[in-house]
C-alpha cells in the first residue's frame, strides 16, 4: 500500500505530488488523460495574480496572495519561465472607479502589496497603447505571468524524479474505503493508498461522491480566447484587465511569457463538462472587449483560438478539506494556478492533521532544467552543445526555432511525451505562425523514432486520433 494517491494531474495535483514526495510520502498520481496538464491547466489566462480580487478571509484570498509570493522561487527552482510584469485593472466610469477603489482596499486587506490607484495619465505613461476610454485603473506591480501546463509538467516531473508515479489513462470509477485506507480503481487496475487527494478539476465533485461525499457540486464555465502573433506581444507590456463583474474578472489582454499576446476569456457557465469548443459569439466578443481596452490589436495575426473551463464550487471559494484520509481540492477555478504551491502546503497541513508521517526526503532535488532553451542561449553555448549532439543543429520548428535535439530530450524526460501535442507543449514545436503545418511530420517521424512504435501508431493527443494510416502509395 502506497502512502497517497493523488487523483488527477493538473497544475494542482503537480504541485500537490511533488510537495508531498519532498516530504517522503511514496505517491501516484492517476490521471485520466494520456498526458498530464489536460485540464483547466492547459487552457486558461496563465496570470500570476496578485490577490486583491478575492474576498478578505477566503481561502481563495490567503493562498492567492501567500502563492503568488512563492511563485518566482517556486518556478525558477522548477526552470520554468516565470515574468513580474504587473497588472493593470482598467475602468471607463465613475462606477468602475468606485469598484477599483474597493478592489484597492480589499487587496490592501489580503496583504498585497503596491496597489495603487493609476490616473488616465499616469497609464499612458507606462502603457501608450490603452484604450481611448479607459480613465483609471489599478495597478498590482507583483502580479506576474507564467506558462501554467509547462508549470504543472515540471511540477510532476520533478515528482516523478523523485520517486513518485505516475499512472497516465487511468481513470477513477469506484473508490472503496478499506482498512488503512482506500482501494481507488479504474475500469482494468486498483491502487491501494492510505491517504486520497482528490485533484480532479471540473470532475473533482463528481470524485468525491465516488467516495460518498456529495456535499458540494462543480460546474463548467467557458472562457474563450484568442492568441496572437509574436508581432503582436509587445503592443502591451502589463496585463490589462477590465474592471470585474459577477461573472469573474473579464477580458484581459496580456503579454505571454513566451512573447505572444492573449486576449480573453468570456464567462459562460455550461452544462457539458467536454465542451471546449470556441463559439462566433464568444470570440466577438473578445475582439470588442479587448478593442476597448488596447488600441490598435491587429486582430489578423490570431494564430489560434481555444476555450478553457473553469471549475466553479457551489460555495463560492476552494474547497480544500479533509475527512478520514480523504482530502478534497474542488472548485479551483481562479486564481488556483497562482495559488498552487500554497494549496500543495495547505494539503500537506492536512494529511499532517490526519495522521500522516512527514519527514523531509533526505536526497530530494527540487531542481529541473528548462525544457525549451535552445533558441535562448548565445551562440557559442549553441555550437558548443552542436558540438556534442549535432541534433541540436537540425531545426525541426522554424517558427519556434526548436531544434530535433531539444525534442528527443523532451521525449525521454519526465513526464514523458507519447503524442505530437505532448512534445508541442514541452517542446513549443508547432506553437508558431503555422501552428504545425511544416514541423508535425517530423515530430511524427522523431516520436515513432524514440518509442520504437510504427509511424502509424503515433497520436495527435492519445486515444485514437492517429495522424497517418500508411504510405500515400500503398494505402
Ligand atoms: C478560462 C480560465 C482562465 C483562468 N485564468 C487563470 C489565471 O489567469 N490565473 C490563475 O491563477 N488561475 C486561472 N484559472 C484557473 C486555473 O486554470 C485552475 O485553477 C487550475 O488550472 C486548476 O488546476 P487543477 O489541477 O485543479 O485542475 P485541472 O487542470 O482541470 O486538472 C484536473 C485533472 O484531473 C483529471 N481527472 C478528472 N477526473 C478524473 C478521474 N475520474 N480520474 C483521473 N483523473 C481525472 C483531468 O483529466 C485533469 O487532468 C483559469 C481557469 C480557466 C478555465
């Protein structure tokens, strides 16, 4: 018997596994999908947020703020890119002034630090392109951007550098309680744990009443958005978001980390927690919101669109609790991104309460390297690793500059990619302006390469979506 199985591996259950491997409980993480950040994870604002929008005294207030002071260390220590570019909250009234200001207080309260009211001035000062009616905002200097899957992907893999496991297309369908603990089980295998965190998204109520809690429920909120060019991800250097409303924070239009500009999401709650389509009337009404707030977004140079589905609790805030060894992460809509390294502490205090050993693993490394580096480094760093592994010289993503050597590393490092989508998101092959129109039939070539698998068994993103079914001339 293991000592926890953590249920699902989204950016929390990363967090959560690798937290508590650190404090040398042996753990496996189940996951339903064939790769890891296949969730919300994937598909969201990816903005550190500072911690003034959530009420003062909710848990979704302290492990926000307590977060997003971990977050430079946490991903630096993880090698994963990580930029305080601040944020701006932007009005067009007296009315959304008011709101600022309470915004103001409120963060003040949550103890976020630097907030302070900016006058129409003062933001064109720093941010020439804003929209014509924007009159106020307020600025959050520590709020910050990050990329959230490659978070949850180091945060695992380092788990699984030391010594935890992970089950990947294991889905949980019955969980038993058992003497010391419970048996968790998927259609074909058990796993037998002391301890259960469930980390399982939009799914996380629907898990817990596996185990006979249905004190809370979960529902699916669309957020469509748009992704623009790299021309474009300068046209703003803070994260510009649009004074809230009850539905959550609004369209933002922000920088990403890798030089992109992201314009999004809408609030749409949803019956179907599969439907990650994008709709006409939710991308139009990015492009007008996003207008308002920036001028001159070249709305041509969009790359791609996609929808995320937040995880909204029935009570409001996180649902983090614990009973009989049973341990709930539900409801982790925003800002549980910035709040993850904090949930995974909070958890650990849990399990603490409920009996677990905790004792720090002597010769754990919290360590990782960068997974995409290439294009960074200076040319004589670049010859010098041509030198040992002319793979690195063979430019595979030209719109990425991602070389074959970087895409084989990816290919063998933890967690391991098995899919063309899997090495795009560790890799950014096929990320670019073509979105993996050149370099997908060589990524297909490499993966059929390295696994030793036929070309016509590798996947765009697992289960059955296989790319090539033979030769043009044989088939
Ligand atoms: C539109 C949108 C915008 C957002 N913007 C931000 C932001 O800017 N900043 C911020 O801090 N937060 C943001 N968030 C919130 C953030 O994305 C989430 O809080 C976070 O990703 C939740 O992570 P998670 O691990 O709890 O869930 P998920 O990432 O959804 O992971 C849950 C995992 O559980 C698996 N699973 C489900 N059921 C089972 C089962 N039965 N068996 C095994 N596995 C199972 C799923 O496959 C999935 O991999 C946003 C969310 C959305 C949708």
């Amino acid at each position: 018997m293991i000592d926890v199985a953590v249920i699902g591996a989204g950016v929390v259950g990363g967090a959560v596994a690798r937290e508590l491997t650190r404090m040398g409980l042996s753990l496996t993480i189940l996951e339903k999908n064939s790769d890891v950040a296949m969730g919300a994870t994937r598909a969201n604002s990816a903005i550190v947020h500072a911690g003034f929008d959530a009420k003062e005294g909710t848990l979704k207030a302290l492990l926000n703020v307590r977060g997003s002071k971990m977050m430079e260390s946490y991903a630096k220590e993880l090698g994963v890119k990580y930029k305080r570019n601040g944020s701006l909250v932007v009005g067009f009234s007296d009315e959304d002034r008011a709101t600022l200001e309470e915004l103001l207080e409120r963060g003040k309260k949550n103890g976020v630090e630097g907030l302070r009211i900016l006058s129409r001035d003062e933001i064109l000062a720093i941010e020439p392109n804003i929209g014509d009616g924007v009159t106020v905002a307020l600025e959050a200097p520590t709020g910050a951007i990050i990329c959230p899957y490659e978070l949850c992907m180091a945060s695992v893999g380092n788990a699984i550098d030391n010594g935890a496991e992970l089950k990947l297309d294991f889905e949980v369908k019955k969980i038993e309680k058992t003497e010391g603990g419970y048996a968790v089980s998927s259609d074909s295998e058990t796993v037998l744990a002391k301890y259960v965190v469930n980390c399982a998204g939009v799914y996380s109520d629907e898990v817990a009443a596996l185990s006979g809690d249905d004190s809370f429920t979960v529902m699916a909120r669309r957020g469509e958005y748009m992704l623009l060019d790299k021309e474009c991800g300068s046209l703003v250097s803070h994260t510009i978001f649009r004074c809230p409303s009850k539905m959550g924070k609004g369209i933002l239009v922000s920088p990403t980390v890798d030089g992109n500009l992201i314009l999004g999401p809408t609030a749409e709650n949803i019956d179907d927690k599969e439907d990650k389509s994008t709709t006409a009337a939710g991308l139009s009404k990015v492009r007008m919101q996003a207008g308002e707030q920036v001028k001159g977004i070249n709305f041509g140079k969009t790359i791609t669109s996609f929808t995320g589905l937040r995880s909204v609790g029935s009570t409001g805030d996180f649902i983090i609790n614990e009973k009989d060894g049973f341990v709930n992460c539900a409801g982790i809509e925003s800002p549980g991104l910035s709040s993850a390294p904090a949930i995974a502490e909070y958890v650990r205090d849990l399990l603490k309460g409920a009996g677990a050993i905790l004792s720090e693993k002597a010769d754990f490394c919290g360590k990782r390297k960068p997974m995409h580096y290439f294009k960074e480094l200076s040319v004589d760093e670049k010859n010098e690793l041509i030198a040992k592994n002319p793979a690195f010289a063979h430019i595979i993503c030209r719109c990425e500059l991602v070389s074959e050597g970087e895409i084989v590393v990816a290919i063998h490092t933890n967690p391991k990619p098995r899919d063309v989508d899997g090495v795009k998101r560790r890799t950014r092959s096929g990320m670019g302006r073509c979105q993996g129109g050149f370099c997908s039939p060589y990524v297909v070539e490499i993966l059929a390469r390295e696994l030793g698998i036929d070309y016509t068994d590798v996947t765009k993103s697992g289960g059955k979506s296989f790319i090539n079914v033979g030769k043009t001339k044989e088939v």
